[in-house]
C-alpha cells in the first residue's frame, strides 16, 4: 500500500511538471511569433479606446499612431508651420518684420449686398472707428469691415468712383474721387470739404491716391486712370480718352457729370492748409504718378509711376519707385529711383506703398499672370530687396492698421486679405 501510494505521489508530480512544460513551450512559442508580427511592416492601427480587462490578462495601452504612420524622421515635411509659407524671407533683416506663428487671411471674398466686388482698392484704417475702409471702384461704393465681428458692410454709396483713402492726423477721412476728378475730406461733423478739384483753372484729371502731413497739408496723385468707363467716365468727345467721340460721356451718370475733357498733364501736388495747391512732381519727372508715402522722418516722399493710362500720348509710366528729399520749404529735389520692383526677373508692378516705423517699403504688386509673385514686396530703406507675401490675386495697394497698428491689409482684386507682422505702420491709415 505505501509503495503504491508513492508511485501515485510520483505519478502525480510528473504530471504537474509535464504541464509546466507544455505551458512554458506554449508561451515561447507565442512570444517567438509576436516577434515575427511586430517585425514585419503591416498598417499601424489608428487610436482606439482601451480594452476591458479580460479573464487571460490585462488590458493592452491604447494606440497614439496615426494612420498612416507618423515619419519624425530629418526628412519628413513639418505638419506646422511656425510662419506663413507664403512670406518669403529674401534676407535675414525681414526676420524681424515677421510676426511668428500667424497666417495670411482673406477677411473677405464675395457678394456685398448681393453685387460682387469687382476691382478693390486704397484701404485705410480708422483707428477711432476701429474699422477698416476700401473702395470698390467700379461699382462707385466704399466698403467698410469692422474689426470687432469681421462684418462686411456698404459705407458710402454712391462714392463718385472713389480710389485711394486716407485718414488725417485728426481721424478725418480723405479720398480721392475719379468721377468728380477731385479730392474730399469727410469732417467730423459729415460735411464734405472739398480739397482740390483744378489746378490754374484746369480740372484735374483723376486722383488716385493721398497721404496726410503732420503740417496739415495733403499730397496727392493725379493720373489719368479714372478717364475709362470702367473706374469713372471717359472725357467727353475731343477730349485724350474719347478722341474720336464715339463714347456717350452722359450715359449712366448724374446730370452735372460728362461734360470734361483732361486738360492736364500727370502730376503731383501738394494741397496747403491755407487752399493753395502747388504741383511739386511734373509729368516729365514721374509720367502717371500712383501710390505715395512719406518716411517715417517725412524727410523724403517715395512715388510709384505706374503705367500709360488713358488718354496718353507720350510712353507712360514704367512701373518704377522713385524717392525725392523734402526740402523745409515744402519743394522736393535729389530725385533718385528707388527701385524697378524686378524680382527674379519678374516685374512686379508696383500700385500702393506705406512704410513701417523703420523706414522700410511695403510696396503692392501686380505681377500679371505671373503666379506667385502677385502680392507683396518689401524693401529696406536703401532699396534692397528684403521679402515678399504671396497673394493668389492682385494686389492694387494696402496699408496698416489694427488697435496696435500692426496689421497689414491688402486689397486684392476681389478680395481682402490680412496678416500681423512684427512692426508697425508709420503714418495713420
């Protein structure tokens, strides 16, 4: 009896050490073929919720691999961006002119009231009102969005085919008007003064664009670019823009309107607080002025001549910036040209211009159907090429503005776009 007992006893430890065995054999077995599966390159599985506990062990972690799989490799592309892929540092200077981790944003695109934009031009910042002002030229309406909703409204219509705007040193809003061929200034009562509308007796010709002086006068463009059904009213028969007579000046326009001619050539002028207005740049110096600022010192005044508008008979402008010292008495002299706004051989045909507090040049451009230079450029106050921001349509000009004054706008074709920058505007509006 105790000798079988013991063969049982045996019997039965053999037994317990055989499943050992099998059991450990089973889980090498196991482990030697997880190896293999995790070796091999099958889809990574996309986040999942983690699995209740089960009787045969604990739960597995959740997944944090994307699907596909993430590369962090050296080569793998960024999946953000710390600054617009779109703003291009040509020099390291423009480093500090970019705000990081901000994007270009079109604030607008689309119907307003029902009617498209058409050709969007001279924004201008109010900074009591907090809004920002433009003009929808051939649809003779200013347009207005506020900063506080983004909301998008009709300002003033009709705007006498209004271009460029500005606000004065006092908030008041100043514009130049292609239908009436003059410049206004909104008080702050809503009168209208009228700035200048002739120069020794002659109507002017259409003015495009107008910037403030701390002394309170006004200079302003007058090219001929309002001579044109689109943007104004062509002259009436006789005159450079309608020679022949074939265009109806009168048709879809107030009674009072349609009967001038251009009388004057493409100039400049300064309007002084006293009503004296004084042409300070001749058309044979710039041909077809456009866009202007100040520096930041008003010691130099920058001039775009853009080019041959309606009615020339001589070559027109070349798309080039020009810089001319201010004197103290108001006359301008060492003219020089700034730049030809070639980038990369592409001609980046300047419109608007404003500089920052630093002295630099943010200059509009129209690069045509030359996709991806349209935009744009920016420039020290040397004239070196520092920057460019890419905008998928024309840019016909901009300015800063913003609480802080460091937002920069631009107008496009349709559309209005926006993006911070690490500097601020130099002039109000």
């Amino acid at each position: 009896m105790a000798q079988e007992a013991g063969d049982a006893r045996d019997s039965g430890l053999m037994s317990r050490r055989t499943l050992i065995k099998a059991i450990a054999a089973v889980a090498g077995t196991t482990a030697v073929a997880g190896g293999v599966a995790l070796a091999q390159p099958t889809p990574q599985p996309t986040a999942q919720p983690s699995p209740q506990p089960t009787p045969s062990g604990p739960a597995a972690p959740p997944s944090t691999v994307s699907s596909p799989p993430r590369d962090f490799g050296p080569n793998a592309a960024p999946t953000t961006y710390f600054t617009d892929p779109d703003i291009l540092t040509i020099d390291p200077r423009f480093g500090d002119l970019i705000q990081a981790n901000t994007a270009i944003q079109r604030l607008w695109n689309g119907p307003v009231n029902g009617k498209p934009i058409l050709w969007a031009e001279g924004p201008a910042w109010s900074a009591q009102g907090q809004y920002l002002l433009w003009s929808d030229i051939p649809n003779n309406r200013q347009l207005r969005w506020i900063e506080d909703d983004g909301h998008v409204s009709v300002f003033r219509a009709p705007s006498n085919n209004s271009n460029g705007n500005s606000f004065d040193f006092q908030g008041r809003q100043i514009s130049c008007e292609h239908l009436t061929r003059r410049v206004v200034r909104y008080e702050l009562d809503g009168s209208v003064t009228v700035i200048a509308d002739s120069w020794n007796g002659k109507r002017l010709n259409s003015p495009n664009d107008a910037v403030p002086h701390p002394d309170g006068s006004i200079w302003f463009t007058d090219p001929p670019y309002g001579g044109q059904l689109y943007e104004g009213q062509p002259d009436a028969p006789g005159g450079p823009s309608n020679a022949g007579g074939r265009l109806n000046s009168k048709v879809g326009q107030p009674a009072e309107q349609g009967g001038a001619r251009r009388e004057l050539p493409t100039q400049v002028y300064r309007w002084d607080p006293s009503g004296r207005l004084d042409a300070v740049i001749a058309n044979d110096q710039v041909p077809d002025p456009n866009g202007l600022c100040f520096s930041t010192d008003h010691k130099k005044l920058y001039v775009i001549s853009t080019g041959k508008g309606p009615g020339d008979t001589g070559p027109g402008g070349q798309g080039d910036v020009w810089v001319f010292d201010v004197r103290s008495d108001n006359g301008l002299e060492n003219m020089q040209r700034f730049t030809d706004c070639v980038v990369d051989g592409i001609k980046c045909g300047p419109d608007g211009i404003r500089a920052d507090v630093d002295g630099n040049l943010w200059i509009s451009s129209n690069a045509g159907r030359s996709v991806g230079y349209s935009g744009v450029t920016v420039w020290t106050p040397a004239g070196q090429l520092i920057g460019r921001i890419r905008i998928p349509e024309v840019v016909g000009n901009l300015t800063f503005g913003g609480p802080k004054r460091n937002r920069l706008f631009m107008a496009g074709s349709q559309s209005l776009y926006a993006v911070y920058v690490g500097t601020q505007g130099a002039a109000p509006g």
